[in-house]
C-alpha cells in the first residue's frame, strides 16, 4: 500500500520559474498564468490550466501550478492545489494567511472548480483572480462540479475578494483550442445522468 | 521555489497498514477509520479525522489517510485529499471509476468539507460512507466551507451514494475528546464575519 505521493512541476515549467519573477499589474500577473495554461497543453504535460500564487503587493511570484491529473495519475492534481501547496511549502506554512505574513492571492486561469475552492478558503490567500468563466470551462466539457451559486459571496464573507474575467477572452481561447486539437476531456462523466 | 511536494503517511500508520487488510462490513470499515481519527490525535500527528479508500466488494483496504495539515504544513492535506491521492498511487490511476476498475469507495470519519467533496466528484468512488456529520465539525470549531446545501443530492446526481452517520457517535465522541482536550483549530477563521 503506497504510504506517500509527490507532485513534481513539469521540467519545462521548473526551467521557467528558474529565476525570481516579479509581476507589477493584475494584467501581468494574468497573462503570465494563462501562458502556463497554454505551455502546458503545447507540453503535454495536462490539461489546459494553470495557476499561481503572488505576494499581492510587489508581485512577488511565489509558486506556479499547472494541471498535472492525467500525468501525474492524480485526480487531485488541479493546477490550483499545486500552487496552493507549493505556496505553502515555500515557507508560510499551512495559513498563507497567518499574521506577519504579506498578503497573498491567487490567479487561476479558470475559476475555481469545487474542490480548489475549498482550497483556496484553507490556504489563507486573501483574494482570488480568474480569468476564464465555470461556462467557459463547462462548454469544452469539463466539469467544474457542485459547487455554490453563490460561490463568490461565499468566499468575500470570508474576507476573500474575488475578481472575475482578467483577460478573460484570452484564456478560453487556450481552453478552445484544447479542444478543437481534440484534448482529453477527463473525469467529465456526468455520472448516472 | 519549490517544484514539488510530498505527502507521507505518519509512521504508526504505515506500521498500522504494513499487512493487508480486509473488512467485510460498513460497520468494520467505519470502525476501522473512526480509530485511525482517534489514533491521529493520539499520536499528536494531526487533526481528528481520517479516511480510507475500500473496495466496496469484498472490502479489501486501498488506502488510508488522517489529517496531517499542522504536520505537513500543507492546508491541502485533508483525510480523504490523502486517501484519494494514494488509493490513485495505488496503480488505479486518476480515475478509480474507470473501466475495468473494481468499484471503490471512500469511508470518513467525518463528512467531507468543499474541498473534499469535490475531490471525491473527481477521484472516480462510487459511495461516500461518513460517520460525525457537518455540523458535529462545526460544533467544535471547524469551517467546512462554503458546501451547497444540496451536496448530498449533488453526489447521488452523479451516480455516487452517500451513507450518513454510520457509527456517528463514536466519530462525535473523538471530535469532541480533541475539542476539550485544547486541540488546535486550524483555520477555523471565519475572516470578514
């Protein structure tokens, strides 16, 4: 019985993230992360996301995640958890939030699904950009699964801001693309329906 | 940066799994979880719950989790995100539900938070089989996050069984034991509120 897993970033995305990395502007940060998204697919090392997580003021980059499900065999895999935990393991621990630490936040270039939305109230990030839209996502026929309707209220009651549609048209296009190249469209069974 | 984490086992856990394990009935395997969640606490590894990954037919243990969150200084590393991301290692893949698969499914010793939930739409297990409900967590402190109302509905639409409060008091009693005991409530914030 396995009594340990590891996520490893791709090489290719290790390489990019060799040196410090610094991003100014929202717009920056976003088309740094879509860029991952689309690296990711041209790669094949997954599915067409990425994410990462940035000292809010200054833009420091402190972690990078990409979708790694089918090639890491992992369904937990999402490119938000790995960033979330590689935040976490660059030093701040389990609350990225915790008092003396600079405020961080995560760009995601796709809202999150169910589970990365729970991750991101516990990681302790205290705002959330996103780019690509659920539907954007749900119309190549991913799944991003029972979450809220309410979701974005659900996270600024707990003081988490959320800012939807940062260069949006530019993420669905690496999600259209994806598919149109006919990309595995995983664990989208609809079950029993 | 870090380019890669891990997430191992405690090491009375892997000395509690190190034979094969087989447990015919939902009682057995309930009973079976609600100890590892005790035992977590115990061994001062973590917060008071667990999981563990069966075969629904015949019961044979895949894997196992506890919370290791403060341990691991990962906010990811929930109980069931361990089972899941193991029972995967486990040779089944990203998808346990795929074809060919025997049908799998997750026992926790608490119902699952957000995060978890939506990490069990994606693990591929076929039932969900818990035994201190939501608010039982709440009531000593924890945040299961912002979960629809509805998750029960949302899992059984997706062809996955939910069995509720499965030896219920026996989970309650450790969660209630850690609570009075002064154990630490990890991000329970409740920011903005």
């Amino acid at each position: 019985m396995p009594d340990r897993f590891e996520i490893v970033l791709p090489d290719w995305l290790r390489e990019r993230v060799a040196e410090p990395i610094s991003l100014a502007t929202q717009d920056e940060r976003m088309r740094f992360v879509v860029g991952l998204s689309a690296a990711n697919v041209a790669h094949g090392t997954g599915g067409p996301f990425a994410a990462a997580v940035f000292e809010s003021d200054g833009g420091r980059l402190v972690s990078v995640g990409v979708n790694e499900v089918a090639s890491a065999g992992n369904s937990i895999a999402h490119a938000e958890m790995v960033a979330i935990a590689l935040a976490e393991a660059a030093g701040g621990g389990y609350d990225l939030g915790a008092s003396g630490e600079p405020a961080h936040e995560l760009v995601a270039s796709t809202e999150p699904c169910t589970m990365c939305l729970g991750a991101v109230v516990w990681s302790g990030v205290w705002r959330v950009v996103c780019a690509a839209r659920d539907e954007d996502a749900r119309h190549i026929g991913f799944d991003e699964g029972p979450k809220p309707a309410d979701w974005v209220a659900a996270l600024e009651a707990r003081g988490i801001a959320v800012v939807r549609d940062v260069l949006r048209p530019d993420a669905v296009e690496v999600l259209e693309a994806y598919a149109s190249a006919g990309g595995p469209i995983y664990n989208a069974r609809q079950r029993g329906e």
